[in-house]
C-alpha cells in the first residue's frame, strides 16, 4: 500500500441504515477516498450503474427492494452493468456462517463487518488490489475462486479477472484501455460459459432420456429438467456475437421442448422425449471446435427442419 490514488475511484454504497451511510463514508474519506456515492437500495445501484460502472461496490446484504446475493450473481453472469468483473464488498452487521456462505457463493469478492475502521478498509481493499482471488466460470458460476460446489467447477480453469479498481487505484491504463480489457474478458467467459453448457446438457440428456422413455416424470427428472432448462436458456442469452452463435436456434428449440416436457404434467408426450437425443447430438456438434462450421450448420439445419415439419 501507499502508491494507491484512491480519490480516482469511484465507490458505491449501498445501506438502508442512513447512519451506517453516514459512517461508511466518512471512512472511505479517511482514507483518501473522494468519488463516494451513497444509497439505500438496488434501484440505487442500478442507477448508478446506467450513469457510470464504479471500480468498488460496498452493499449490505440486506437490502429493502431485493436479494442483494442474487444481485452480485446477475452482475457476474453480465445480467446487469458493463462489468461483471466489479469489485464486490458486501457489508453485514451479523456475519453469521449462513450470511458468509451465501454471499461469497453468490461471487462476492469480500464480506465486511460493520462498522469498519480505516484500516480494516485500507487492509481488505489492499488485498483486492493486489490479490485479489482468480476466477472461476461453470455453468452457473462466474466469479472468485470458492469452495468449490462439484468436481466441475473444482476442476474448471482459473484465470486472472480483470481488476477496474486496480486500474483505477494504480492508473493503469486510460478509461477506453481499462473498458476493452474488461470486453475481451467477457468474450472469452462466455465461450468457456457455453462449453460448460454445452457438457451440462449432454449429461443432463444422458440421464433423461431413460428415465423419461417408461413414461414417469419423477423426482430426479424434474430436477434434470429444470437445470436443462437453465442451461438452454443461460447459453441462449450468450451466444450472439460468438464464435457458437450458429447454436442458437438449436438452444431455443430444446428450451422449447423441455418446457413442453415440464408442462405435460407426469406423463410427457413421446414425440418430446425423442427429440432430446438429436437435439443434444446437434448442440455438442455444434460446440464441437474441431468440428467443421459449415457442417455443423447443415446438420443442425437438417435437425431443426425435420423436427418443425
């Protein structure tokens, strides 16, 4: 610490507790910060983030207009702002094991208690300078290395995020330099999180198609089927502008026969269950990088032309 220029970042905080506002942001004064926004609620952050993403965000965890957890998930699932890789602080006066667990599984960088002294402050915000926990990305995970929750994300490569607040803190980089580092960054999160898709919905296929052939939707496939679903829906919403984008049709089509399956209450209909198979051949194709483009969309446009016929 000491070379840091923390009066040009720019910090969010975000408290129902005009008190704790109030504290919280003459500690970020103390120490050096001058950039300091302060509110009560998402809406709050959200607008602050159609004006200007900021390098740090400090929220309590208890918000009155949302789940501040699945907040910080949209954010680094790129649902919300221009980048997913912010610094995320969350604040809580009662860090119980439930709150810690939820709040770093959502993909929090750091918990804080409140209140905070300036040297707590200084001390938690110079390790997310200068080391700050790689990320990870899965399925359903894009954030900091955690306890990992399957094999899979155990497993899943790790790769430095980039850091606006270290940008900002050390000047490194201009404003457009810092953005399109944060882009690319992107760009490659959604090709690793399609992959990721791409092999949930083979295994996911794998296990239903038996269980879903003798006619019973039971416990174990309806559970498949609502992670199929996500899967469908999540790649989906990724794939415009990548290097799968021609997968797109086929992702929408599967979405559209899981939710039939979902809705045709305990006994889906045959036609359904069939479809899942070529479907999820097509899709792996279709991610398949040494597979060839042109052929993989011929393919895939057969499929889709003999299912709609």
């Amino acid at each position: 610490m000491g070379q840091e220029r923390f009066n040009e970042v720019t910090v969010v905080v975000a408290d129902p507790d005009p008190r704790a506002r109030t504290i919280a942001k003459k500690t970020l004064i103390q120490a050096g910060f001058r950039k300091i926004l302060t509110g009560h609620s998402l809406a709050f952050v959200k607008q602050s983030f159609d004006i200007e993403m900021p390098e740090l965000l400090i929220a309590e965890t208890e918000l009155p207009d949302g789940d501040f957890s699945e907040f910080v998930s949209d954010l680094r699932h790129h649902k919300i702002g221009n980048n997913p890789f912010l610094v995320v602080s969350a604040l809580t006066s009662n860090p119980t094991p439930e709150i810690v667990k939820k709040v770093i599984q959502a993909g929090a960088d750091d918990l804080l208690s409140k209140p905070f002294s300036v040297d707590t402050l200084l001390r938690r915000v110079g390790r997310l300078i200068h080391e700050r926990k790689p990320f990870v990305v899965t399925g359903d995970y894009v954030g900091p290395t955690r306890q990992a929750k399957s094999q899979k994300e155990a497993n899943a490569e790790r790769f430095d995020a980039p850091n606006t607040l270290k940008a900002r803190a050390l000047n490194e980089g201009s404003v457009d330099e810092v953005q399109a580092m944060v882009d690319a960054a992107i760009s490659q999160v959604n090709n690793k999180a399609l992959e990721a898709h791409a092999e949930d919905v083979n295994e996911l296929v794998t296990i239903l198609v038996p269980r879903l052939t003798g006619g019973q939707i039971d416990a174990t496939s309806r559970l498949c089927l609502d992670r199929l679903r996500y899967a469908s829906e999540d790649a989906n919403r990724r794939l415009g502008g990548t290097e799968y984008d021609h997968v797109s049709d086929l992702c929408q089509t599967l979405l559209g026969v899981v939710n039939s399956i979902r809705n045709s209450g305990s006994m889906p209909t045959p036609k359904d269950v069939r479809l899942l198979d070529p479907l999820n051949k097509a899709i792996q194709l279709g991610f398949d990088k040494n597979a060839d483009k042109a052929t993989a969309r011929q393919i895939s446009q057969a499929i889709l032309a003999k299912i709609n016929t």
